[in-house]
C-alpha cells in the first residue's frame, strides 16, 4: 500500500511540475523557442497543443513558428 501510495505521489508532482513547465513556456514573452517547452508543447494531445501554440502565436506571430505549431502543409506558418 506504501508504494502504491508513492507511486501516485510520484505521478502527481511529474505532471504538476511538467504542466507548470509548458505554461510557462507557452505564457512566456521572450522567445517560442525553448528547447524543453517546445518538447513538452509538441507531446501533448492536439487540443493542449493547439491551444499552447495559439497562445504562442498570439505573442510572436512575425516568427517562424516552432517545432509542433508548423502546420502541415507550410512548414512556415502556424497551425
């Protein structure tokens, strides 16, 4: 039961600080191109990503977007 107990502890405080992580990158305002929030941002379901990436638009839509938020068809223009 302890380490079931952990296990979950574990879990939580992993997608606490993770989705805390790519909040912040997708809230951020000195560049779309960190190299972790880009990670995290490109692995999630298409909702969160199309959500963290319409936020980055909204912030630097004069740059190139980054890895996840290059529409498919234009690998220069946003999603």
């Amino acid at each position: 039961m302890k380490i079931f107990r952990l296990a979950i502890i574990l879990v939580v405080a992993i997608v606490v600080v993770g989705g805390f992580r790519w909040y912040r990158y997708v809230s951020n305002t000195e560049s779309p191109y960190d190299e972790v929030g880009i990670e995290l941002n490109s692995r999630l379901p298409q909702p969160l990503r199309k959500w963290g990436c319409d936020r980055l638009h909204a912030t630097f839509a004069n740059t190139l977007p980054p890895y996840g938020c290059q529409s498919d068809a234009d690998s220069g223009s946003w999603l």
